[in-house]
C-alpha cells in the first residue's frame, strides 16, 4: 500500500514525540482544525497560527496531502521519464508535504523552497525536513510569505496543495498566474465539488498564460465532465500510523484521500491518450472502463477476447493513463 516514505512517517513520529503533546491536546487540536476548514477558512486569517495547531495539522492531515501529491505527481513523471527536475518552490507548503513528494517521486531534485505565512508551520515544517533521507528537503529553504502578489524565483516546479481554499478570490489568480513561470505547476485540491471547481478555475488560469495541460486530462480542451453534475477527483490510499489511528479515533489502518489536481507544463508535455476517471468495474471476462480522452468521455468495455487489452485493463486502477483499445459506447 502506498504510504509515507518511511523517513517522513519516521520523522513525524519522532518530531512530535519530542514535543511531548498530550495525545488528547493533540486530538482536540486536530478536531478543531478539521471544524475550521469544514466551515470555510476566513481568508484573512492564519490558520496555523500556534505550534499545537501546526503539531496537529502535521498529524492530521500531512500524511494524506503528502500522499495525494505523490499520487499526482507521480501520474506526470510517468508521462516524461525523461524530466529530472532541479528545483521546486512549494507555494503555501506548510509543513513541507509537497517538498517530501517531489523529492521521493524525482530524485533529481536538488533544491526546494518552501513559501507560507505561518512560521509554526514552516518551523515544524524544517524539524522533520532535517530527518529527510533526501539532501534537497533537509536543506529547504522556508520564507515567509503572505500569498497574493507573490513572484516566483525561477523553479522547474511550481506546487500548490491544498492552498486555494484559505486564499481570496483575486489572490488565487495571481498565485495561479505566478506559478505559469515554472517549468511545471501542480496545483491539487481535496476531491471534493468545490475542491475540483477550484482547481478547474486554476486549469483555465494557467492554460490563458499559455501553459500546457499535462494531466489528468489528456488535452487542455474544455472539461467534459457536466458542471454541477459530477467532478473529477482521484484518491490516494495511505497506511495509517498508530498515532494517526489514535487522532483520527480510527480503526482502519488505512485511508483513501480523495483529492482533485491540475498539472501543467511551459513547453508541450507528452499526455496519456485517455485516462480512467471512476473505478474500473471488474466482471467475469470483461472490464468497463470510464475514459477521459481528446473526444470527451466515453465507456469502454475490453473482453477477454482481446487478451492483451484485458490483462492491461484487469491491471488498471482509477487515475492510470489508458493507452489500449476497447469498444467505446
Ligand atoms: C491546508 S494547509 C496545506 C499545507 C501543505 N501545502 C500541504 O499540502 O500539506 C494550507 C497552507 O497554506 C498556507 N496559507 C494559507 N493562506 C496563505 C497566505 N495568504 N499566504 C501564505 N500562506 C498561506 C497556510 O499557512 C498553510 O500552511
């Protein structure tokens, strides 16, 4: 099961042990931050404006929002073996999850900032950096920035996660816009209606500064899922840590975080001709697929009769590019 690089899940283990918060302080924490975004963030506040709030968040939510950007970012260097890029500025990275993604997905990497307005987060965030097994994340860079008319330094790659919701409307566009500077921008949301209108609203951003969409979509064409009907979303699943079980007063050892993403590149990018967008469903000799490709979307149905295309299609999961054929309805 995909899950936290070990020296991420080591280090937040080990950070938080060395605070010594009461597992309880730490829960209550958890459960107020989770209220606060659940009932919208107000835009001109700092939300992790404590060490306890950062503490929790790192707890809480850092394992699946690493998760979803491993996910994401690993869907775009699958389409461009090739890419090894140097550098990544993670706008509003908190406590750093966008920084240990990009480093396990490309190794390549070799220097990292990190720009956010709370200095809890970033503090704690430098903490577990320094027990990172990647050189480019022990070394990040963290400056503090409040989002709005901010400028990029030039970067390979340009991250925003979980970002747009706790910013205004005029300081998502200019910080969508700066991020066309890069050589790659990811942007990722949680998989949610607003999360995927979010992100939908940063697709056309970055396509109007004459960025090229990568992926999920195989094209930079106009979003063919019914607005207000249905969202595009994906969903990472991580391995719950004993300590993210007990603040999450959870009994599987697992989660699935539904998240919805955007990537996009300056220079065309090789895309996937189509990709699946719901989970496949399995029967005995058939696998229908639901496909997001150049024409729109479509089912595709792929029987044991084409034995190449069904084993592909029996190994294919919610997400994956599909590159082989099938009957389209
Ligand atoms: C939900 S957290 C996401 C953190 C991290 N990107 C992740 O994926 O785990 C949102 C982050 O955006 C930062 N943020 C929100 N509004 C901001 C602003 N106006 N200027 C700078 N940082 C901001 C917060 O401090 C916080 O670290």
């Amino acid at each position: 099961m995909p899950s936290l690089s070990d020296a991420l899940d080591r280090a937040l283990a080990d950070a938080l042990a060395e605070a010594r918060y009461p597992t309880k302080r730490l829960a209550d924490s958890a459960q107020a931050l989770s209220h606060r975004y659940r009932a919208g963030v107000d835009p001109t506040s700092v939300v992790l404006d404590a060490d306890i709030a950062a503490a929790a968040y790192a707890a809480y939510r850092m394992p699946a929002t690493h998760a979803a950007v491993v996910a994401a970012l690993s869907e775009v260097a699958a389409l461009a073996p090739d890419f090894a890029p140097r550098t990544v500025v993670d706008i509003g990275g908190g406590t750093g999850a966008a920084v240990w993604a990009a480093a396990r997905v490309w190794p390549s990497l070799a220097e990292a900032t990190v720009l956010d307005h709370s200095a809890q987060a970033m503090s704690l965030g430098r903490r577990l950096a320094e027990r990172a097994d990647s050189e480019a994340v022990r070394r990040t860079r963290w400056q503090r920035a409040s989002l709005g008319n901010t400028e990029l330094p030039p970067t390979d790659i340009a991250t925003l996660s979980y970002v747009l919701s706790e910013l205004t409307e005029k300081a998502r566009g200019s910080t969508v816009r700066a991020m066309a500077g890069a050589t790659l921008a990811v942007v990722i949301e949680p998989g949610t209606p607003a999360g995927y209108e979010r992100v939908m609203a940063a697709r056309d951003e970055l396509i109007a500064a004459g960025m090229h969409v990568v992926a999920p979509c195989p094209h930079s064409g106009t979003c063919p899922i019914p607005r207000g009907q249905d969202w595009c979303h994906f969903a990472a699943r991580l391995g719950r840590s004993a300590l993210h079980q007990r603040l999450k007063t959870a009994t599987l050892n697992f989660e699935d975080e539904k998240f919805a993403y955007v990537a996009a590149a300056r220079e065309p990018w090789p895309t996937a001709p189509a990709r699946v967008v719901r989970h496949p469903l399995k029967r005995k000799g058939l696998v229908s697929l639901r496909l997001c490709g150049a024409d729109g979307l479509a089912d595709s149905i792929v029987s044991k009769r084409d034995p190449a295309a069904y084993r592909t299609a029996r190994d294919t999961s919610w997400g994956d590019p599909w590159v082989t054929g099938g009957n389209d309805r």
